[in-house]
C-alpha cells in the first residue's frame, strides 16, 4: 500500500471512529419521536444533581426547552431521552435515582411544573466512551404516560449522586437550555442533548368519529349475517 493511500484510509478510520461515537449517542431518530437534539459529541457538561453525601442538596438543576406543536388535541409523552457524564473527578459515580420533571414556560424559563417521576436506580445508563478525558453515557426512561397538550415546556433531569463526582448533562446541536446553580438561574447558553418520545392525541371530534365508523361498520356486518 502506498504511502498517500495509507494517509486516505487513516484519515477515513478516524473520521468513521469521531462519528461513531457522537452517532452512538445521539437521542434523536427514536420511535415515535416528538422533539430533539442531538449530542454534540463534545465534553461540555453542564451540572445537574442531588448530592446524597456531602450535604449540598439539589444545588444544581439544568434545564432544556422543547415544544409540542398545536393543531391537535394533546400528547401522550411515553420516554425521555438523555446523554450526560462525569466530571469533578472525570470518573463514574453511584447514581441511586433520576427525577424527571416537565415544567410549563413562564417568558423564556422554567415555570411551574406540569409533571413529575421518580425513576430508583440509574436506569439504562449506557457508556459511549470518553471524551476528552471525560466518561459520556447515554440515558433513558420509560413511562406508562404524561398527558400533555400542545405548548412550549422545560424537561429537567437530576440524579440522585454523592458529591464527588459531579453530574452533568452533555450539550446539544441546538436547542435552548438553563441552569440554576446554588440559586443563582440563568440561561446556558445553548442547549442539551435530549429527546421526547410519545404520541399524538386526537381530537374528541376525531374520536367520536372513528367510534361512529366502528358501529356502523358492526351494523353492516349484522345486516350481512341476518
């Protein structure tokens, strides 16, 4: 193999080695999917976590902005995707819960909250790999369902994590996200990698009508048999 040729399939190695891991973490393209950002594939983790060991509480909370579009009667929001890591040390810690929250918009930031669970354990964690230095895992939970209508909302995400390490939810292309940080709130600057799976909702009318249709389908069928 000759010298320029050996430079063509390195640089094809390492490119296929970049967007394989960036891909492998990347929460959008799941089924049924309502919103999303992908992960950047970088290592800028923004802290959000509940220390169970050294007394500070849920000091850090970081949030992501995302919007179910109107035209339809509601939502019915099935899993939450995430990709997040270590840092402070950059090593993996014990996680004992995630809590979910979805949170109305009140003019550009988290409102109240619309919607919450608790999820023990650290469920679906999956390892990445490591980006420079630091340990990036990919996240989900699944949920019977959140009844949601139509609207702009904020999705948070705190583990349950003795301090050290640090959690921190990794950024996204895109997006728009916030953080409070020992009380003190304000935009990140950009967003997080997330994604909202669920379904569509029809409307009442929409329902009424398919019920309509089912009984005069069995009616012509009755008719058929007699």
């Amino acid at each position: 193999m000759s010298l320029r040729n050996l430079k063509v399939v390195l640089v094809i190695t390492l490119f296929a080695l970049c967007t394989g891991v960036a891909g492998f973490g990347d929460p959008c393209g799941v089924t049924n999917q309502l919103a999303c950002s992908n992960w950047d594939g970088g290592s800028n983790l923004f802290a959000s976590q509940n220390d169970t060991v050294a007394g500070n509480g849920n000091f850090a909370t970081t949030y992501e902005q995302f919007t179910l579009p109107g035209g339809v009667f509601g939502y019915s929001v099935e899993s939450f995707h995430w990709v997040g890591g270590y840092f402070n040390p950059p090593a993996a810690g014990t996680i004992t819960k995630w809590t979910l929250d979805f949170y109305a918009d009140n003019s550009g930031a988290p409102g109240a909250s619309v919607w919450s669970k608790a999820f023990p354990g650290n469920p679906s964690e999956t390892f990445i790999g490591n980006v420079n230095g630091f340990p990036i895992y990919d996240y989900s939970v699944s949920f019977p369902n959140a009844a949601v209508a139509p609207g702009t909302y904020w999705a948070s995400v705190v583990p349950d994590l003795g301090f050290p390490p640090q959690w921190g939810w990794a950024t996204g292309v895109g997006g728009n996200g916030y953080q409070c940080f020992f009380g003190s709130c304000g935009s990140a600057g950009g967003g997080f990698a997330f994604a909202v799976d669920g379904k569509v909702v029809p409307e009442p009318g929409s329902l009424l009508l398919l019920g309509t249709g089912l009984l005069g389908l069995a009616g012509a069928l009755r008719r058929k048999l007699l």
